[in-house]
C-alpha cells in the first residue's frame, strides 16, 4: 500500500506514536511481561513500522491507546511506573497530565450528567479501567460506571 500523504504535524504525530509504542513494547518485553514469548512483542513491533511506512496516523493512534491501555493494566505498579519515567525521560511523555485530562474530560461528563457520544464512552471506559487497574478512588471509579450505565 502506498504511503499516505500526510502534512508535517501529522508525521511528527506519527513519529511520536510510533517511538512510545516501540518503547513501551520494549519495556513490556524485557520486563517479561510477554510471557516467555517474544511472538507478540515481534508482532506488535512489526505492525507498528508497517503503519510508520503507510503513514497510517489512525491505525497508529488505535496501537498506540491499546498498548498504553495493556501497560497500564498488564504490568504491575513498579514495573508501570518504571515505563513512566523510561517514556517522561526518553520522549518527554508526561502520564500525569494525560491522566489529569482523562480525569477532566470524565468530570466534565459526570457533570453534564450524560455521556455526549461513542467515542465518549470508549474514552470514559478506558478511564474507568486505568483507574481500576492504578488502585483509583473507588468513588470516582463508581461515578464515571454509573454514568456509562445511563
């Protein structure tokens, strides 16, 4: 498939995905957190330069939230927060903030008392499990599940 043709932000989009995803698969992988097999990991990785080589900005966008997803909920606390500075230093990757606008957007739809989308509620979704998963405020944990309920 050709490569598509994207503007300058959007390769540097690209990019960026694609180095946390390595990274992060890197990690996962060293930190055996693949198992004894590297099948998966080789995998992720290869899919991950084929979007790279297609340009393919939306493919890499949904690897790279499933992978962060996965680390969040597959690795355990210390490994997790190791992964964090490994992406802060390396990349510049603040988790804290992308978990401070997860927190918001979710606040802001409690508030509005519904949930304005699809995409929204993968989001809220997502929310809930990585709040799960990192030991979250069971209240804020109960409020973001009573709203996707409605």
């Amino acid at each position: 498939m050709p490569k598509r043709k994207l503007t300058a932000e959007q390769e540097s989009q690209l990019r960026a995905l694609f180095d946390r995803i390595m990274l992060t698969v890197d990690f996962a992988d060293r930190a055996g957190g693949f198992g004894t097999s590297t099948t998966l990991a080789d995998s992720l990785r290869g899919k991950a330069r084929q979007a790279l080589e297609q340009g393919a900005l939306r493919d890499m966008r949904r690897m790279a939230r499933e992978i962060n997803e996965a680390s969040m909920v597959g690795l355990p606390t210390h490994q997790r927060e190791g992964l964090e500075a490994l992406l802060n230093s390396r990349l510049g990757v603040d988790t804290d903030a992308e978990r401070a606008e997860m927190q918001a957007k979710a606040a802001a739809a409690i508030r509005r008392g519904k949930v304005g989308s699809e995409k929204e509620r993968r989001h809220l979704e997502d929310y809930a499990e990585m709040l799960e998963a990192t030991g979250g405020d069971p209240d804020e944990i109960a409020a973001v599940r009573r709203l996707m309920s409605t």
